[in-house]
C-alpha cells in the first residue's frame, strides 16, 4: 500500500478513536481557526490596506470581507484605459503548491468588467459558483453570464452562451463563448470559459450530501484538462462555501496524485486556506460538513484501491452515520491501485494471484488410514491425529510440473477430493505456532475436504 493511503487510512483510525468526543473537538478546532484567523489580521500578518483605500472600497461586496494584500489578485489587463488593478480575490494555492484556485466574491454591477478581465488575464477556464444570484430575497450576485439569445456587453468583452444542462439536480453547466476586443483595433479572440452553478447550496450553510458537490469538483477536473491556469471560485462572499470548494477539491488532488503527508491534519489544510483567503470556510457547520466529506473521500479510496478493504465496516464504525452509504464518486474509481495493497489494521489475505504461505487445520476421519511417509514407521489409525496442520500443495516440491498440466497454481481442483497421501503434506510438530490459531468455526468432522479458494485470517 503507498505511503498516501496509509495517511488516508491513519487520518480515519484518528476520527474512530475521538469517538463521543468527536462534536466536541471539531467545535474546539474551529473555534482555534477563528481565533487564529483574528490574531493574524489584529498583527498585521495579514492586512487589507488594498481594500480599504477610497477608490476600492465600492467594489467590496462586503465591509468586512477584504483580501488580503499578501496574495490579492492584482489586474493589469486594461489598465491604460484607467481601470483599476482591484478585484475582491485571492489566490489560493493547490496541491503541487502551484496558483490553482482564485476565490473572489461574486460580481457587483459595476465590478462585472473587472470579473472578465479577471478571468481573460489569468487564463480561467472553469468557474465554480456556489450561490445564486437572489438568496433570502436579497441579491447576492450579479448576473454575468449570457443567456439563450442574449449577449452580454461589458467592456471590450462579448459574453455569448453556447450550451446550458443540468449536471444533475443541483447543478448546471454552462458553456460560454467570451470574445475580447482590443481597442482600437480590430483584432479580436475568442475563447470558450465552462461554469458550473451549484444552485441550491444555502448562505452560510451546506449542502445535504457530499455527492453533489464532489460531482461539481470531478466536472470540474474534466473540463479543465491537464491546464495550469487557476479555477475561478465565488459564492457571494467568497468566503464560506468558496473555502469549502477549495479545499475539497484541494484533499482531492493530494488523494489522486498519492500526496497525503503521513501526518494529514484538515484542520492545518483549513488553517493554510484562511491565511489566503479571509474566513474561508466560515462556519462550524462547514467544517463539520468538510470532516464528513473527506471523511467519505478516503473510505471510498481505500475501498476502490483494495476491495478487502470492506472489512473496515466489521472493525471500525463509520465517523458519521450515512458517510458508508453515499454513492462512491466515479472519478475516485481512477486511483492507482497499490499491487497486492492490504491495510496494515485489518487481517486479511494478500491478492489472490499469489501463493499461500499459510498453513491451516485439515480434519481426518479416525477410520481412515494414517498418511504413507509421515514418520520413520507405520501408524494406526487409532494413532492418526484428528486434526493435523498442512501446507498448500503448490509450496510442495513438484506442485509446478502438476501446474503445468493446467491445475492454477496454489490451488486444488474444486472437483476432486484429496483423499490420497499425496494430497497434502504434514507440518511436523503438530503444535501451532504461527499466531493463527484454529479456526473454531469447523464443525463436525466429516473427512479430508479442499481448502476453500480465498484463506481469511480470523
């Protein structure tokens, strides 16, 4: 098993063993984020003077929601025109440390030009958005994006809609055809940017299942390709459910490119996302909701990257009531899965394209003869031992010529029964040392019989 899937299996184990605990840590972590997040900006190591100023302070959506100067985005596209270099957005790094997401607030009316240059200089090809544009009955993000027969004008760019279709009950995709103009001239270029709306997420609140928002996330991944260039992320804020998209999608890439540090904490992945982006993640319910969707990512990993891996179900309880039964996303089907990979809390047999090295009980009738060259003389079969140890008939000397008659290796025909000397080969000793034990679960001895197909360690 890679180094990265033991992380995942070792950040579940952590959760199992917090136990009725579990509501109470996660309230004391997140109270630890908020109060660290205070100090930063009360220190001055992470300030906002680029928001205050006069000239910007109209394109905050919000008073209290400023970017933060260390890694604000900063425009240049357009400004000889006199535009400003301000837009409510940060960077926020991904998992190869790379630019991968911008979280920004969503557009006000007279910021929808600085939202397309935005998303034209940097390259976007894929924007998430995780609001609507009335919430509660208050407008909390401006329309720009065309609809079916209307174009839309701002600036030097022509915002077109090309498709519309529901991802799924929750979600919409839309394909748009930006066009850029340069002034004065009549050159102009065109590119195609995808959005996907996820419409019934609540303010301040979460979804009511991980499915959907990882479906949002996998879509995402697909459309952009193997680009560099950042996802754009905006809720109205850009704050809460933005952090959250960000860092699920960020759990996700260390999971599929084998990145999980042996000591994977959420709490410093939450942690890194605030000192990028003020109040990413905003609300206890959320991070909550982050435990419980990763908490699902790795299960499903694990369970995809060794099918024996559903065993966990028998040995360790689920962290949250539901998370064993939500639908596993396709997109973790990908995972490399690890050659011969077993979880090292779980006792279970290694791939079954390999030879056994186990011994196990074979039960012998009292009436049957004792086995020929057992021992320097002949026995009875009162002396016969009722239960002896065996080894597998493929670690024998000459279980490979039987092989090459088209017997499958370390295995005994289903068909046929064992019942001559050769079928087996005594252990000598008759005492069991191995740590196994004997498999009580036996019942009433019935002769020589094949062992079963796959051996589980009990």
């Amino acid at each position: 098993m890679s180094r990265s899937l033991d992380a995942a299996q070792s950040f579940l184990e952590r959760l199992e063993a917090r136990g009725d605990r579990e509501a109470a840590v996660l309230a004391g972590e997140f109270s630890d984020i908020q109060a660290r997040s205070a100090a930063w900006k009360a220190d001055g190591v992470c300030s906002t003077e680029a928001g205050s100023q006069p000239g910007n302070v109209r394109k905050n959506r919000y008073k209290d929601v400023l970017p933060y100067d260390q890694t604000r985005v900063i425009l240049s596209l357009l400004q000889e025109e006199g535009h400003s270099d301000y837009i409510n957005g940060n960077f926020i790094r991904g998992a190869d440390g790379n630019r991968a997401y911008i979280a920004t607030q969503g557009p006000l009316p007279h910021t929808l030009l600085d939202f397309w240059r935005l998303i034209w200089e940097f390259g976007v090809k894929v924007i998430l958005m995780a609001c609507r544009e009335i919430e509660n009955g208050r407008k909390r993000c401006e329309r720009y994006w065309a609809q079916e027969q209307e174009p839309l004008q701002t600036g030097l760019f022509c915002i077109t809609l090309v498709k519309e279709k529901p991802l799924n009950e929750d979600i919409v995709l839309r394909t748009l055809k930006v066009t850029f103009q340069k002034s004065f001239s009549v050159f102009q270029e065109s590119r195609s940017v995808y959005q996907l709306q996820y419409t019934s997420w609540p303010d301040r609140g979460v979804p009511s299942s991980p499915d959907h928002m990882l479906a949002m996330v996998e879509e995402a991944r697909r459309l952009q390709g193997s680009g560099s260039e950042p996802l754009c992320v905006h809720c109205s804020a850009g704050c809460g459910r933005t952090g959250v998209l960000c860092t699920v999608d960020y759990v996700r890439q260390l999971l599929l490119t084998q990145m999980i540090p042996p000591d994977f904490s959420l709490f410093d992945v939450v942690l890194e996302m605030r000192k990028q982006r003020p109040a990413a993640v905003q609300t206890e319910e959320q991070y909550r909701f982050l435990y419980h969707t990763v908490a699902q990512m790795f299960r499903s990993t694990l369970q995809n990257a060794s099918p024996l891996y559903q065993n966990l179900k028998e040995n360790c309880a689920p962290v949250y009531d539901d998370a064993l039964f939500l639908r596993t996303p396709p997109a973790l089907l990908a995972i490399p899965r690890p050659p011969g990979g077993v979880l090292r809390s779980i006792s279970v047999p290694g791939s079954p394209g390999h030879a056994m090295a186990d011994t196990y009980a074979v039960v012998q009738k009292r009436g049957a003869a004792a086995g020929a060259g057992t021992g320097p003389g002949p026995r009875s079969a009162e002396d016969a031992p009722l239960y002896s140890q065996v080894t597998p008939r493929a670690q024998r000397s000459g279980a490979h010529a039987e092989d090459a008659r088209g017997t499958p290796p370390g295995s005994v025909p289903a068909d046929q029964s064992p019942a001559g000397s050769g079928a087996y080969e005594d252990v000598s000793g008759g005492a069991q040392t191995s740590g196994l034990g004997f498999n009580l679960r036996i019942g009433k001895p019935k002769g020589p019989r094949d062992p079963p197909a796959e051996w589980t360690r009990v």
